[in-house]
C-alpha cells in the first residue's frame, strides 16, 4: 500500500481483463447519459465499499491528475 491507502498490487489476482471486460458488458448499449449515469452509480457503491474517506480522496486525486480542465483543454 502506498501511504495514502491506495493499493499498488495486483488487487484482481490476474483477473483484470475479466473486470474490464465486465465493465464494457455493462455499457453494452447504453446511449452516453445512461453509461455517464451507470459510472455515476458505480462510483457510488465502490466509494461505500471503500469506506474511508482518506482513501477514496487520495483515488480521487489519483485519477485527477490524469485529466486536464476543459478550460485548458481549449
């Protein structure tokens, strides 16, 4: 674990693509509001899960960084 909380194993013991896969499975078909709404909801129920809010701030970050504001993005 990082010190933040975050995990850096393989935390799907090898079954990544299987979970990638289920993800696609899971906007199979779905206009771009529904798959918005369906990643909504899934953020959701993973944050409960979680549980800590250190955690989940420290993933939030993480994924964060990878982006750029639409503002730059101009």
């Amino acid at each position: 674990m990082t010190k933040d909380g975050l995990r850096l194993d393989d935390g799907f013991s090898g079954g990544a693509d299987g979970v990638y896969e289920s993800l696609i499975h899971a906007h199979r078909g779905l206009g771009d509001e529904e798959s918005a709404a369906l990643n909504a909801r899934l953020v959701l129920i993973l944050a409960h899960e979680v549980g800590d809010p250190a955690v989940l701030a420290a993933a939030i970050a993480l994924a964060r960084r990878s982006l750029r504001p639409a503002a730059e993005a101009r």
